[in-house]
C-alpha cells in the first residue's frame, strides 16, 4: 500500500503513479512475463515530482473533474450502442423499415 508523504496530496498522487512518467519507470523496472513484479526497493526508488500542496490539489481537482466527465461521456457512449443494437435487431427482423 502506497501512502502520501506529509504535504503530498493523495488525490494528485494517485493521478501521477498513473501518469506517463510513472509507468515509464514502471515498465523500465518490471521482470516477469508470466507474472510481472517489481521489487518494493524498486518503487521505493521512483522518482515522484510534485509542486507545492495547494497546486497539486488544484491538479488533482482538474484531472477529477476530467473524470468525472470522462465517466459520463462513457456511459452516454454505452447507452448509444445499446440503441444501435437495438434498432440494427429491428432493422434486421423488419419490424422497423428505412425509408429512401
């Protein structure tokens, strides 16, 4: 379990270890290929860069409400496919025609 230093806050923290920089050191670090691992030391070693406190909850903020959006957007797209589905099977059986 990874826990924030004092004045590190979690929320921007959890967005960075998923952030390009991160994974990049991550993917450098991995053995394994049936089961890839990391070592704690290795971890322990990563090299995290974060600005003062008050600017990363900003950052954290902005990247929540991304997905938050994000979120919405994905259920919206799930709804849409639901109907195409939908309406290709009535298309499909002719209880719906396209008029031309």
């Amino acid at each position: 379990m990874l826990s924030p230093k004092k004045g590190v806050c979690g929320s921007y923290l959890y967005h960075y270890l998923f952030g390009a920089h991160i994974t990049g050191q991550i993917n450098a670090l991995v053995v394994g290929t049936n089961y890839p691992a990391i070592n704690s030391s290795d971890v322990a070693g990563l090299l995290i860069y974060y600005p003062e406190c008050e600017e990363q909850e900003k950052i954290a903020e902005i990247l929540n409400n991304c997905d938050s959006i994000l979120s919405v957007l994905q259920q919206k797209l799930e709804g849409l496919k639901q109907e195409k589905k939908a309406l290709m099977q009535q298309l499909l059986t002719g209880k719906r025609r396209v008029k031309v």
